[in-house]
C-alpha cells in the first residue's frame, strides 16, 4: 500500500537553471546533488524533490499534464504570487475545492506541473503528530 510522498521528480533541459529556480523558491540549496540531479528536502516530513536533466526522462509529450502533486502552502496567494514573479506560468487558477481544501498549480519554465494547496487535512494530520 501507499505509505507517503517518498520523492517527485522535475525534469529540465537546462538542470543548472532549473536547480538554481528552485533553489530561489524554496529558499534553500539541495542537499545532494550530481551532475544531471539535485535532491531538496523540504516541509514537515522532509519529502523529496529531485531535479533531473531531461535527457534522463521517459519519453512523454510535449506539453505539460498528467498527474499533479500538491505541495501545502501556508499561504497560498503569496506562493502564487512568488511563482509568477519567477517566470512559472498559470496551469489552473486558485480554485476553492471544498472549505478548506484550495489549490492552484503552475507551469515551471523548465515545463514541469507544480501544484500548490492548503489543505485542512494535512493540517489536522500535522498537529496530531
């Protein structure tokens, strides 16, 4: 069975601009790197973020979709915001999916799909730890 977000990985054609975006949103340097990845520990649990070189991915499309993961924000209009204000393009506005659960979701400039959200139950599950 599923126990938890072990790691996701975003892909880029440019890894060393890819890994210094995310190293300026997030607001820390990944703690292992190699040539053609990087890996952030980030949040309350410490999930995994890895930044691989494109060349490594499995074949896709060329535009973004599929699945989305959201990460909880405390503050979901300033992520947004920050995002936009380092080039990430809306995929889906901040939309209300039910009270307390709101998401949003960009387009990284390296063609990723980064999804966003507050989410009273990750909240509940955080407190009760």
């Amino acid at each position: 069975m599923l126990r938890g977000m072990a790691t996701v990985s975003y892909f880029a054609d440019d890894h060393a601009a890819a890994q210094a975006w995310y190293t300026e949103f997030l607001g820390v340097e990944p703690y292992f790197h190699r040539p053609g990845y990087a890996e952030f520990r980030l949040g309350d649990y410490q999930h995994e973020l890895g930044l691989i070189d494109r060349r490594y991915a499995p074949a896709s499309g060329d535009t973004p979709g599929g699945e989305i993961l959201y990460w909880h924000v405390d503050d979901l209009e300033a992520t947004v915001a920050r995002l936009h204000e380092l080039g990430a393009k809306e995929y889906e506005p901040i939309t209300e999916r039910g009270p307390g659960f709101v998401t949003a979701s960009v387009v990284d400039p390296f063609g990723n799909v980064l999804g966003v959200m507050t989410n009273v139950h990750y909240l509940s599950v955080l407190k009760a730890r």
